[in-house]
C-alpha cells in the first residue's frame, strides 16, 4: 500500500504515466481522424453507418455524462485507483442499473464515432472491452474491501449492460 497525494491509503498502478500518454495519443489520433472521414471505411455508402453510429455516440455521451454528473465528488482517474476522502458508494442515477455506466458510456462513444466515420477501426473496440473488463474487475476489489454493502450491491446490478451483464 502507498500514501497518495491526498493522504488515503491505495493502490498505486504500476504504469500509470504510460496510461495517461496513451489515453492523451488516442484522444489526439480521434481528433485528427475525424478530418479524414474516408480512413479504412467500411462502405462506398455510408449514410446509415453515420446514422447509426451518430445515434449510439450520444447515447453513450449522454451515459458517460450522467454517470459522471451522479459521481459528483467521488469521480477518480481511471490512473489514480484510489479511494479518496469522503467517498461514498453512489448507487442512484446510472448506478442503479450499473456498475461501471462511464465504461460502458465511454465504449458506446467510441465505436459510435467509428461507425458515424464509417471505420473498421471500430474493431479497435474487442482490445477495449478487455482493458475496460480488466480495470473493472481491479476496481471492484477495491471497492469491495473498502465498502462492505458493494457486495450486495454486485449482487443486484449488472456491471455494464442493464439487465444483461
């Protein structure tokens, strides 16, 4: 266990600079990929690949943003992996049907923007889905040492499809 910067015992993630150049590089290649609509697309005929994946990207902004706003004060870089002071077990707004409604959200974003650039860089998301699976699984640990009524919450939501998974 270290001390981190605000005091709260934690696990610090080996990597974590890594983490944050490489998240910061494909928020920079989405950009500039956006000027370029045409980069290994899918088909000669986009319109409904837009459609579509404009439809799934502000669903899942609209997730992302919710499950952000019910975090309040209790939002934690995906890096930093701790439990900061205060922190408290949110189980309203999203995270009454989910657990991790920003991952989901966040996922929903990307292959929404892939599919509305009509891409075959969507299939960049199966790597994400495991990363996403991994740093869930982490976080639960976490979460489940530090609160002792996670566990009943696991067992009544679902970790990133309502009702499903």
């Amino acid at each position: 266990m270290l001390r981190c910067k605000h005091g709260v015992s934690g696990v610090r993630r080996a990597g974590t600079g890594f983490f944050r150049l490489a998240k910061a590089l494909v928020q920079v290649f989405l950009g500039i990929q956006t000027l370029f609509l045409d980069l290994f697309p899918i088909s000669s005929h986009p319109n409904s690949f837009r459609v579509v994946g404009t439809t799934i990207y502000f669903g899942g902004l609209a997730m992302t943003l919710a499950a952000r706003q019910g975090l309040g004060r209790n939002w934690v870089d995906l890096e930093d992996y701790r439990i900061v002071p205060g922190q408290s077990l949110v189980t309203r707004g999203p995270y009454r049907y989910l657990r991790h409604p920003v991952y989901t959200g966040d996922l929903l974003l990307f292959i929404g923007l892939e599919l509305a650039l009509n891409s075959w860089l969507v299939l960049a998301a199966v790597p994400l889905v495991v990363v996403m699976i991994r740093q869930a699984l982490a976080e639960e640990a976490l979460l489940s040492k530090t609160f002792p009524q996670y566990r009943a919450y696991c067992e009544r939501t679902k970790r990133f499809i309502p009702f499903v998974v």
